[in-house]
C-alpha cells in the first residue's frame, strides 16, 4: 500500500476516495517515566531511547491507520499528516496519530 503525505501520486490517477482513515498510539505515563529515568544514553544533545519509543509510537499509528484503509478497500493513503501531543494532567502520556484519505487508484 502506498502511504504518502502529498494530494495525489505521481503517475497514478485516484479512482475512488473511500474516506478518512486514522491510527492513534498512546504512550503511558510509565513509559514516558522510565524514558526519562534512562535518558542517561543521551548523544551530542539527543535522547536516543525517547526518539526510539517515538518512532515506535509512529509505526504503530501508521500501521493501524493502514489497517482502516485495508478494510475500506483502499490500495494508498494520501495527505497523511502526523501529529503529536501531549495528554493527561501534566502532559504525563504522549499521543501520536496518523490520518489521512484512503483511496483506490489506477496508473494513469
């Protein structure tokens, strides 16, 4: 399945659009906790494991997102936008979604 941020797919004419599709991917209050209880594995200004625990939480959005698509009938995802947020009292769990259009499509 194709997954692309832009409005269309180059060389490829949209067929259908079958709706919006999401995924979300919550990470809890103790992950966050034992991200920064470890952050000691810190490089040249970066936190290796909090950008690894966020790809993870990206993955796992997208894959989810792809899975609605996959049951709509959907062959691409396009204008997929990611977002990040923070939930709970204190920002203590962090959210990544990802939403976009599923839709069929033909080469052109």
């Amino acid at each position: 399945m194709i997954i692309t941020t832009t409005p269309q797919i180059e060389g490829k004419k949209v067929k259908s659009y079958l709706g919006l599709v999401s995924g979300e991917a919550i990470m809890g209050a103790d992950i966050i906790k034992d991200l920064f209880a470890g952050i000691r594995n810190i490089v040249g200004g970066r936190a290796a494991a909090y950008e690894q625990e966020l790809r993870r939480a990206k993955e796992i959005a997208i894959a989810e997102m792809t899975e609605s698509a996959n049951g709509l009938g959907a062959n691409a995802v396009i204008g997929v936008d990611l977002d990040y947020e923070t939930l709970g009292q204190g920002g203590n769990m962090l959210m990544v979604s990802a939403s976009g259009t599923a839709v069929k499509y033909e080469d052109a």
